[in-house]
C-alpha cells in the first residue's frame, strides 16, 4: 500500500535551500568546512523517500522534480569543489580571492572593507543565477494545478516534450478524486500525438495548442488550432 511522503517533501524543499546558502557561505569564505553533514542528511531522506512506494501521483512528481533540483546543485558544487581545491582561474577563484578565507583581525589602512564586501556578493549573485539557470534547464516543472493556461504549441515534426500538459491532465483527475495510479505518460503522448494529426487534417494548422478542462465532472483535453504569428483573427 502506498504511503503519503508529504513531510518528508516539505523538508527536502526547506533543507536543499537551506544546503545551497550553508555551500555559498562555505564558497565565499564564511564557512570553514564545508557543510558534509547537512548534505548526508538531505540524502538520507531522497533515499528513505525514493524506495517508498508513494500513493499519489502529485507526491511522486514533487519527489522526482526536488532529486533532479539536488543532484544539479550537487554536480555545480562538486566542481566548484574542484575547482577550489586545485586553485584553477574562474568564479570560483575571484570569490575566494574577494572574500579572505578566515575573519582577518583588522583590515590594513589601505584596504577598503566595503567595497570587498560589495564584490563578494556580486560574485556570490552571480554564482547562484549560473546555478539556478543549469537547474532550470535540468529539472522537470512542477506539478501545475487543473485548468492551468494552455500549453505551449505544438508543431509537426518535432518532438515535443508533453510532461507540463500531462502533469495538469493528472492534477485536474486527482483533484475530481479519481485514481490517478494507472495513468502512464507514454499512452497520453500517443493520445495527443493521435489528436493533434486528426485537428491538423481537419483545419489544415500546422500550429496546434491543448487545454485540459474540466466540465460536468468530467477532465477533458482540448486540442485547438493557433493563428500563425502575424494573421488576423
């Protein structure tokens, strides 16, 4: 029987940010060590929660979207990691370099404190806008809720990704109360791969964008043609 992880996710959500400042302390030169313990318990949790066989489908897809959010920020600390450890050029260096390693007793007179602090937060900013840009492109959405906006288009031959527009299709289902278990992400690709074709010979469109609605208790997808940037109407 399926079991509810909902806690173990809010902790996972909390504790992965908390993690990725405890890091950006450690990078900028705050931290001594850097923060082992924090990370060997956040895994812990993926691995008690990744073999638990979890009931809902929301809850597995919250599950698979925080281990893809970690193991992203895990491989850009890994090589900040190495980075710092082999004294190479890049981020990683200027950091280290704009923010002394320990607390110095007293800066020398010529040294202007505030504005080495000014550059360490740039560097840190920027550094977490590079990491948030390469977890964005790795993890999948999160689940949206029903009768969110369309999905994006959907053009001929060109492999599109349906996982948004499956992931409000099982929401709207759930919040209906329906069993979501059985539903596979393969079978609804085909389906609308299969409709896309029959509006396409139907209105000639060769753009296309599907909906999910939900009517007289009932959750629909809504394929309809999209007017070609640039016409009328």
């Amino acid at each position: 029987m399926g079991i509810s992880i909902e806690r173990e996710l809010v902790f996972l959500e909390r504790n992965i940010t908390a993690l990725r400042v405890e890091y950006e302390r450690f990078f900028g030169g705050e931290l001594k060590r850097p923060p082992v313990q924090s990370r060997r318990t956040i895994e812990d949790v993926l691995r008690r929660a990744g073999n638990a066989e979890v009931e809902k489908a929301a809850e597995r897809f919250r599950l698979q979207s925080l281990q893809s959010r970690y193991n992203s920020f895990v491989e850009i600390w890994d090589k900040r990691m190495r980075a710092k450890e082999e004294g190479t050029t890049g981020p990683v260096r200027r950091l280290a370099s704009s923010t002394p390693a320990v607390k110095p007793e007293a800066p020398p007179a010529s040294t202007k404190p505030a504005a080495k602090k000014a550059d360490s937060a740039a560097d840190v900013a920027a550094l977490l806008a590079a990491a948030e840009a390469a977890v964005a492109r790795k993890q999948p959405p999160p689940a949206p809720a029903p009768d969110a906006p369309a999905a994006p288009s959907v053009k001929p031959k060109s492999r599109v990704d349906f996982t948004p527009l499956f992931q409000r299709y099982v929401a709207a289902r759930q919040a209906l109360g329906e069993d979501v278990t059985k539903l596979r992400y393969e079978k609804f690709e085909e389906a609308v791969r299969r409709q896309a074709e029959e509006i396409r010979k139907r209105t000639g469109s060769s753009r296309l964008v599907f909906e999910v609605q939900t009517a007289e208790g009932r959750v629909k997808l809504v394929g309809r043609p999209v007017p070609a940037p640039g016409s009328k109407g």
